[in-house]
C-alpha cells in the first residue's frame, strides 16, 4: 500500500516537472528579429524564465538556452536551440525552426518575421510512461529600429497535441505575447532584453508553479540574451 502511494506521488511529480519544463520551453527571447544574412551563423544564448517565489520574494526562473541561427537565404533564416536547465530535471529540452521575412522595416513598415517551431522533450526518468513530447509552434514579429537598436513585438502559439485527462476545459493554444528591444553591442554583438505574458489564456490557478500572473493569468515573464556574429 505505501509502495503504491509512493509510486503515485512519484507519477504526480513527474507530471508536474514536465508541465513546467513545457511551459518554461518559449523562455527564450526571440533573436530571429531580422535577417542575418545568406550564409552567416548567430550563436545565442538566454537566461531568464516566469517569476516564482523564493524565500519572500520572487525571482525569476534561472532557465538557460544555448543554440545558433543561420541564414539559409537573404530573407529565411533557420535556427535550433538547446534547453541546458531542463537537463538537470532529467528532461532533454531542443527546439528547431526557421523564420520567414516578407517584408522589412522601411519608415512604418516593420519588419514582419513569420516562425514555425518544433518543440521536444525526452524524459530520462526511468518511471515515466510517456517519454517523448512534440509540440508545433507559431510566432509571428514586428520590428522597427529605434535609435541604434531594434524594438519589437509579437505572438507566439503553441499547439498541445494531447490534452490533459483532467480538465476538460483545457485552452487548445497557448498564447504568449511579447515585447522588447535589441541592443547593438558592436558589429557583431546584440543583447535582447524581453518581457513576455506567458500562457495569456490559460488561468493561473491551472498551472503547477505559482507564478507572477496578470490578471489571474498566465506568467509573467522576463528575459535576456546575446547574439553574436561568426
């Protein structure tokens, strides 16, 4: 009877870590702002995540990335990253995609980026049922230069492909506006300063960590990262 309660306890926290580490898997700023170039290569790296409480305070999430973007074509850029902090919850965290710009910025124009993503995760846990995880994603961008660097907007959207047996009334996408500015370091290096309402629709009381919310929803969210040219 106690082994069984340990195992369901065990089952819960599992499902509790997965569903973090999936609603921390948007934490990166969005460095696919503009395109870099036919054939020029971007690595990044990010740190940040949604607040949570520690001690009495709130912090935010130390959740950190590392990937590369490459310009396939003059206007299409590809790009892949790696979740590191996912890592230490027995989690492999990666995301892939390419950005499509149709148009670039030219007095009100902005330049408008189009992003399919595909997010993945394996477990490494040796009671978990469910290994894998595949989740398509959508972002979509504006931006204009503002002084020497670069302000922009946005959406993202995730599509669950499974929906949770326990509430029925589960949001089947995630929405997760976003904002922020891009600096120029240099020639050949930007920082990203991001703030970021993640899982808008989705009610804060749904979610496994308790986060800073607006309104009751989603997590309140803020990111940095570092792009540089190779």
């Amino acid at each position: 009877m106690i082994r069984n309660k340990s195992n369901i306890v065990k089952q819960i926290l599992n499902l509790l870590t997965i569903f973090l580490i999936l609603f921390l898997f948007g934490c990166t700023a969005h460095s696919n702002l503009t395109p870099i170039g036919e054939g020029n290569i971007d690595a990044v790296v990010s740190l940040g995540g949604p607040f949570i409480p520690v001690a009495e305070t709130k912090i935010p999430t130390p959740y950190f990335s590392a990937g590369a973007n490459y310009g396939l074509r003059e206007n299409i850029n590809l790009d892949a990253n790696l979740h590191i902090t996912s890592l230490f919850y027995e989690l492999a965290g990666f995301d892939f995609g390419a950005t499509w710009f149709p148009y670039l910025n030219d007095g009100l124009t902005p330049t408008w980026g189009i992003q399919p993503r595909l997010l993945m995760f394996g477990s490494f846990k040796s009671d978990v049922k469910s290994r894998f995880r595949i989740y398509p994603l959508i972002s979509s961008s504006v931006a204009w230069k503002l002084g020497n660097g670069l302000i922009y907007t946005g959406l993202d959207f995730v599509y669950p492909l499974t929906r949770p047996d326990y509430d029925d009334e589960a949001v089947e996408v995630i929405i997760s506006p976003f904002a922020g500015y891009r600096w120029e370091l240099g020639k050949s290096l930007k920082l990203l300063t991001e703030l970021k309402w993640h899982g808008a629709n989705v009610e804060g009381n749904q979610l496994a960590v308790e986060y800073i919310t607006i309104g009751g929803y989603g997590a309140f969210t803020i990111m940095f990262s570092l792009q540089k040219r190779f």
